[in-house]
C-alpha cells in the first residue's frame, strides 16, 4: 500500500520535515531507501530517498537528476541544502518532490518514524485480513522501549523486522538497516550465527546481553520468545547491561504475551499467503480479468521456478524461493504451485524487488551455490488475461530446460523463441500420425520391429529399417548433415568420424531412398521429421 507524500509529512510534522518542494500530482510512497554518494543505487519509483552524507549543492542537484530518472516520489535532504536556490530550482524542473530535514533531528529518530508509519499504513491496507496483531507489536515495542528506556525492535526467526519502537535516540548503523531493510543485515547474521547466538536464543527463554558486533554495532539485550518449547521470534534491545530483575521479570511476562502475538501473527501470514496463492493461480489458469485488481502495473513474465535439490514437493519449492526471494528484499512475493510447479509472476521494470532483472540477478547468484536452482520466463504481457499464455510458454521452456536443449541458471522465452519453435514443429509433425519417439527410431510395432508403413512419408522409413536391420546410422549421418549442410568437417565431428566417412554414407544412403536435398522445403521437412524421432540439432 502507497501513501501520499503530503499526508507522510503532515505524520511527521513541521518540527522534523517540512515539504518545501511539492510536484504536481501528489506523488505517492511505497518505501523509503537511504542513498550514499558513490553507492551507485537509487531506490526503486515511488521510493522517498534519504540522501546521507551529500556535501554540496551540486552533489545534491546531481542526486535529484538521478532520483527523477528512477521515478522516485520524493528526497528529503538537510536543510542547508534544501534551501539552496539550485537545489530548489533543481528539484522544479525535474518535477521531483523536496523535503527538508530539519537540522536537529537525527536521521535514525526520522527513518524509524517514516518506516512506522509506512509499515502501519501497509497493515491497515484492505488486503490484510486482520491488522490487529500487528498494530499491537508495535505497541509491545513500544511498552518495551518505555520500559527499559531503550530503542526496541521485534523479530522472527529469520530475523526478519516485525516491529520496532518509534525511539531512536540511540542507535547505530546496524538500527538503521535493519529498519529500513526490514532484516537483520547479513554481514550481521553471520556475526550473530558464528558466535552461536541463534543456537542460545532456540534452546533459552532467559534474556541475555550481546556484545558489541562488527561496524561499531552498540551491545544489545536479547530476549528469546518461545511458545510451546517453539522459538518464534525475540525483542531486541540497545543496552549495554541487564536490567534490574523486575525490569527482567517484565520482560519475561512480555515476551509470554508477545508470543501469542507471533502465533496470531503467523497465521495471519500463512492465510495471507494462501489467498495470494489461490488468485494468482486463478490468474494464471483463467482469462486473468479480475489479476488487476492486485497485481502491480505491468507489463509482467511468468516465471517457472525449478525444483530445488532438496525438494520433494511443490509446497517444499515455494517455502524455498519464498525463503530466497524474502531475503533479497522482496517482501510480499508473487508466487503459487500449479500442477506439481512453483510459478512467480514479475513486472517487466528494472532493478527492484519484483522485476525480471532483479530476480534473474537473484536467480543467477543463488546458482552458484545450487546448480540446480534456475528459472525460465514466459515472454512479458501487457493484459491479465494473456497471463495463461505467458505460463505456457515458461512451461514449454521448462521442459526443454529438463532435457538439455536450453542451459543456464536464467532463460527468457525472448532468447529461447527458436529452439520452442523447432520442439512446437517437431511436436506436430510427430502427432500428426500417432508417432512416438523410441531412442531416436520409428515406433515398433507389437512384434518388436520397424512398422512398414510410412509413419511420416518420404525417405525416413527406409533409411530407420536399414538402421535397424543393419547396424547404420544414417539417420543421424542425415541429421549432421542438415545441421552442417555446408560443413563437412563440423558434420562429421558430431558424429565422431572422419569427413570422408560422412561423404560415404550420404552416397550409400541416396542408394537406400530417394533424397533430393538440394530441395530447400525437402531439407527442412526432413530435419522436422529428425527432430520429431529425437534427432535435435547439433
């Protein structure tokens, strides 16, 4: 859910931001990014943008540019800045939104109360099924923080953000982005997880203190939430000792409290999780006329996600790429099974959470430690109700992802289109007279051998019974020959033999039946009916 950048600021207040640029239109916030200078990344459209650490006007004036290319709702910058003639100016003629941060206030104090209300708005939206549970952590982050005079946020397992205390006086570079990624960072886990944190969490309910981490990380108090013997989360507190015991013995009773509260939570996310699944499957196997009445603006792909290694069934594959595609930001991600496979629906735009191109990079990079993960689109739609068509093509990309004839951890039908329309062709040509494949040869018949009649016309029959009969292989000496027609030595290399070897079976073979391959619609009926029997394209 998006809110508007005039009602975000009015949220916060004329003491913190003031909007002192407004663009035409209202523009809308679907999140809030923080740009550094040098990092390269600019957020994704409808993204308000912190810009950090900007020295000047002309850095500034660079950033807005930049910012007004990627369709961004709005910057907020310090209020020297902001009130530059040039930035101001900058910000008019790019149509982009201005804020001004006030001088006093901390960036972590203004993130964190952005954040909260964009994750409030978001869980009143009118697709979440009950927005109580999470309305009442974050008043448990709240109740906590005041209670221990700390910041606060609450976590999952996963050590994904589900809450946090609006105070932010003290914070570090590890609060930061961990609000506004709504994750713990990485590089962060990995410091939690070699040191056994995790472990104590999920065999401890007594709160314990943590040191300071990498990247001048404040030491943190930890209290575990388990319900039933089951971890389902933890409170995180800025603190550098424990607590009196009464102030611990709250925190136990709130972390009792606090555990219902995740149970409540997860149900609501599998129910949630279960009606996006049951849409988007209806989406892909009806016209689609009620998809966009959810689904982002497209144009969009759909995606057919592989099996894992580990998998043994389609539920299995989705708790995967949901696990994966969550961890690289895509909150809310668009995927269901269908027939016994895992389907993701993307848009068509560049860079953020959602995308093609940002789900190929994800794809791409989780190969390398999966061989087996991979992905293969559909060719991009611009209307719901050719959603069924563009999974069909994923589909038929799939199966020819399975046996070989395409490779690579990400294909789209876009790069694909011939190889599908030589399996379309030989798939034709081989139904149109109950043919099947058998290792390449025509169908036996009951008695175990080549049926006489002429299966699928021409010259095929004879040369498949001299095979057959005589141990040759002059239907894959034609096959390399059409592939190659004017490569001998390419020819005979896919068949492992010698050029002059290849020139003495064609002779042989023009002997057998006739072959007319100077004819250009003879040569490509041929290598149909060759692929129809197995024989692809070398």
């Amino acid at each position: 859910m998006v809110m508007a950048l005039e009602a975000l600021v009015a949220s916060l207040g004329q003491g913190l931001v003031r909007l002192v640029v407004p663009r035409p239109g209202g523009p809308a916030v679907g999140d809030v990014t923080v740009v550094e200078p040098g990092e390269g990344w600019f957020g994704a459209p409808g993204d308000l943008v912190f810009g950090v650490g900007i020295p000047d006007a002309a850095a500034a004036t660079d950033l807005i540019g930049r910012l007004a290319e990627v369709g961004s709702a709005g910057v907020v910058l310090r209020r020297d800045l902001a009130r530059s003639r040039a930035v101001r100016a900058a910000a008019r003629s790019h149509r982009l939104a201005l804020v001004e941060l006030d001088a006093g206030v901390a960036l972590a104090h203004v993130l964190g109360l952005v954040r909260s209300i964009l994750d409030r708005s978001t869980m009143l939206g009118p697709d979440a099924p009950d927005p109580g549970a999470h309305n009442d952590l974050f008043t448990l982050a709240d109740a906590v923080a005041a209670l221990v005079d700390a910041p606060v946020t609450i976590e999952d397992g996963q050590s994904r953000v589900l809450a946090y205390s609006s105070r932010q006086d003290v914070t570090d570079t590890a609060r930061v982005s961990t609000i506004v990624g709504r994750r713990v960072p990485e590089a962060l886990v990995a410091h939690f997880r070699a040191r056994g944190l995790f472990r104590r969490l999920a065999r401890s309910d007594e709160p314990f203190l943590v040191p300071p981490g990498p990247t001048q990380t404040l030491p943190r108090l930890v209290v575990p939430v388990r319900a039933g013997g089951e971890w389902l989360g933890s409170i995180w507190v800025v603190a550098e000792q424990l607590p009196p015991e009464g102030v611990l013995r709250e925190l136990r009773q709130i972390a009792t409290v606090l555990a219902l509260q995740l149970l409540r939570v997860r149900a609501q996310a599998d129910m949630t999780r279960r009606i996006s699944a049951d849409r988007l499957r209806t989406a892909l196997t009806d016209n689609g006329s009620e998809a966009v009445q959810w689904l982002s603006p497209g144009p969009w792909r759909v995606v057919a996600l592989s099996r894992p290694e580990d998998s043994d069934d389609a539920s299995h594959d989705l708790d995967v790429w949901e696990s994966i595609f969550r961890r690289r930001q895509w909150q809310q991600p668009l995927i269901t099974d269908l027939d016994g496979v895992a389907w993701a629906v993307v848009t068509t735009d560049q860079g953020r959470p959602g995308t093609w191109d940002w789900l190929a990079d994800v794809v791409g990079s989780e190969a390398t430690a999966d061989p087996s993960l991979h992905a293969v689109a559909g060719s991009a739609v611009t209307v719901p109700s050719r959603l069924r068509r563009s999974r069909e093509e994923a589909s038929e990309l799939a199966e020819l992802h399975a046996t070989g004839r395409i490779a690579g951890p990400v294909v789209r039908f876009d790069d694909a289109w011939q190889e599908v329309t030589l399996a379309r062709a030989a798939a034709a040509v081989g139904a149109r007279r109950g043919t099947s494949r058998a290792r390449g040869r025509l169908a036996p018949d009951s008695g175990g051998t080549p049926r006489s009649e002429p299966l699928l016309g021409g010259p095929l029959p004879e040369l498949a019974a001299h095979d057959a009969a005589h141990g040759t292989a002059y239907l894959a000496t034609l096959a390399a020959h059409l592939d190659h027609p004017t490569e001998p030595t390419r020819a005979a290399g896919a068949l492992h033999v010698h050029p002059n070897t290849l020139r003495y079976r064609l002779g042989r073979m023009a002997e057998v039946a006739p072959l007319t391959l100077d004819d250009p619609t003879m040569r490509l009926v041929l290598r149909l009916q060759l692929a129809a029997l197995g024989h692809l394209p070398t």
